[in-house]
C-alpha cells in the first residue's frame, strides 16, 4: 500500500480513537477484544490514551503496533513503561514490555491469525499478503511492527 494511503489511514483513525474509546466501555460488545491504554506522553507528560486490540495470554495483555515502533503510545512505553489499562470492566496498573523481534512478533500473529481468521486476514490483506501467509512471510510483515506485553500489577 503506497505510504500516502497508510498515512491516510492513520490520521482517520487517530481522529476515531475517542469515539471508539467511549463504544468499548464496560457493557459493549467488544469489551473483551479492545482494551484502553493509558501512557505517559514523552515529551508532554500528559496522559494519552488509545483503544487497542488485545489478546489474553496467560493473563498478560499483548498488543501490536501496527505502525510498528513509530507508533505514538510505542514510543511513549519506551520512555515511561508504568501504564494504566482499561479491559474487561477493570482498571489496572501495568508495566509494558516492548517487544520488536521479528520471531516473537510473527509468533503471536500467527496466534492472533488462528484466534481471528476473518479480522487478522483482512489485515494481512492490507499488508499485500495472502489470508493465510507463509511463516516465512508473517516474519517478513513482523519487522515492521512492534509488540507489546502489558504485566498487570497486583
């Protein structure tokens, strides 16, 4: 996809980040695959938040970077990783890992694509990839994104 269209496709979502905030509240429908991420803002100190999709790990939250290590919130884990998380109806203190390897990141595609065939497919398709891409492939698309492991906090 040329970089004119991604960046497009970036600023509309941006400006429906606050919508989509308010519609995965406690009680939505899609509360259990969108959390509400929390950072510090790097160079303003503000706190930002974002809507993200998730999966549940061993009671960990993954969430990708489809704008891989550019992406605003990826950037503020990376100065200040202590971040609050909204999902499932509760508030929770986290500590974010980022993650950038290819393997890793290809591995939990390959989970989210098992998991999401219909969701994670038309992804794959913006990505010019086929629905059900090669390993070979997902590492390829994997270092270009980044991923992160939120660690709730007790």
């Amino acid at each position: 996809m040329p970089q004119k269209e991604i960046g497009l496709i970036w600023r509309m979502m941006r400006r429906l980040n606050p919508r989509i905030r308010r519609r995965f509240t406690v009680g939505s429908p899609a509360e259990d695959m969108v959390l509400v991420l929390t950072t510090t803002g790097r160079k303003t100190g503000n706190a930002h938040t974002t809507p993200l999709q998730f999966e549940n790990i061993a009671g960990k939250y993954y969430v990708a970077a489809a704008r891989g290590q550019q992406a605003d919130w990826f950037q503020n884990i990376l100065a200040n990783p202590n971040v609050t998380i909204q999902v499932c109806g509760h508030n929770l203190t986290a500590h974010a890992e980022a993650v950038t390897d290819p393997t890793q990141i290809a591995d939990f595609l390959a989970y989210r694509l098992e998991r999401h065939p219909a969701m994670i497919g038309v992804m794959l398709l913006m990505h010019k990839l086929p629905p059900r891409p090669t390993r070979a492939q997902l590492e390829k698309l994997a270092a270009d994104l980044a991923l992160v492991i939120l660690h709730p906090i007790e």
